[in-house]
C-alpha cells in the first residue's frame, strides 16, 4: 500500500500518517494539526487506484508481464 500511495502522488509525510506511522521527534512535539483532510484524500486516491487494479485498468500492470495467477501456475 506504501508504494501504490506514492505512485498515487501522495506527499511523503501524509502517506506515512494514513499507514499509521507516527510523527516523532520535534515535529510530534509542536506539530498537532491532524491532516485529516489530506488523508482523506490519500484513502481516496488509493480508493480510485486499487479499483483500477481490480478492473485490470493499472497502467502499471502492462510492465508485469512476469505475473503468473497461482491456480495457472505449473
């Protein structure tokens, strides 16, 4: 989910927040604002991502042409 955040464009910082990493050091400190709305965001984007890969519609899946389904797999 980390990559597929990224590859969704989402900033550093509120991609580690909506995986559940905390803040440390002086930014825990004095930062206390939530990000809510910026990880709502992120959960939508990666929403509207992982429904494409559902669908087959991942651009990115073009380039795994090594993917062999378990059930195929012999």
């Amino acid at each position: 989910m980390r990559t597929g955040l990224s590859a969704c464009r989402v900033r550093l910082d509120i991609a580690e927040m909506t995986i559940g990493h905390v803040k440390s050091g002086i930014i825990a400190v004095y930062d206390h604002h939530s990000f809510d709305a910026e990880r709502q965001a992120a959960w939508e984007a990666w929403h509207a991502r992982l429904s494409r890969i559902v669908a087959g519609q991942d651009p990115d899946a073009a380039q795994a042409n090594n993917v062999v389904r378990l059930g195929d797999a012999k």
